[in-house]
C-alpha cells in the first residue's frame, strides 16, 4: 500500500512537471526510473500476497490501484517533443485518479482496515 501510495504520488507529480515545462523529457528522469522501480517491487509483492477470504477485496484494490499506476506509467511514453500533449497528460491523470480511488477504497472501513486519527493518540503527546 505504501509503495503504491508513493507511486500515484510520483506520477502526479511527474506529469505537473512535464505539464509546466512543456516537456516530454520527463520520461528519461531518474525520478520516472525510481518511480518504476518501486511500482515493479510493489507488483512483485502484489502477487505473492495471500488474502484470506475476508480480506480478497482489499488485495483486488491494490491489484486495480497497481494496474492503473503501470497504465500512467506507460502514457509517459506517449509524451512527444514539442507535440501536443494534451490527450496523454489526460490520460495520464484519468489513470493516477483512478489509481488513488482504489488504493483509497483499500483502505475503506468496508474492506476492515478503516485508517486511524492518531491525533490524539500517547504518541503524538510530545508535539
């Protein structure tokens, strides 16, 4: 879920970047490469997780969230040099929201792992 996280938030990120320089050289960055990285590592892990039968939907929203990331990911491609880019960075953001709408979903009390407010937890006494 984590790495998951940090990948919709590396993509979105990537294509504000490409969006505001107008450049379709985001896809050689070493962010893009570490950002496939750690989405390849999160599939590997995807699919060796075995969810007990209360617990399949969530694993199906980490599947759903991870296909939607690897789609983004491979718009980036798409992106031309001084080309209009329009219809891929549409793309790409359609993919990323949909992403993001999964991985939340994974976390819906539905699916039992509900996120907490810590705010008032003994931990957060020192602040």
């Amino acid at each position: 879920f984590e790495d998951l996280r940090r990948v919709v938030g590396q993509l979105a990120g990537l294509m504000i970047l490409a969006q505001l320089t107008d450049s379709s050289e985001v896809a050689g960055l070493g962010e893009l490469a570490s950002c496939r990285r750690r989405f390849d590592e999160a599939g590997e892990r995807i699919r060796q997780l075995v969810a007990p039968g209360a617990l399949e939907p969530h694993r199906e929203q980490l599947v759903a969230a991870h296909a939607f990331s690897g789609l983004a990911l491979g718009t980036f491609s798409e992106l031309r040099p001084r080309g209009d880019n329009e219809a891929a960075f549409d793309t790409i953001s359609r993919h990323v929201r949909r992403a993001y709408a999964h991985l939340s979903a994974a976390t819906a009390e539905k699916a039992g792992l509900a996120m907490v407010d810590l705010s008032h937890a003994c931990c957060s006494c020192g602040r």
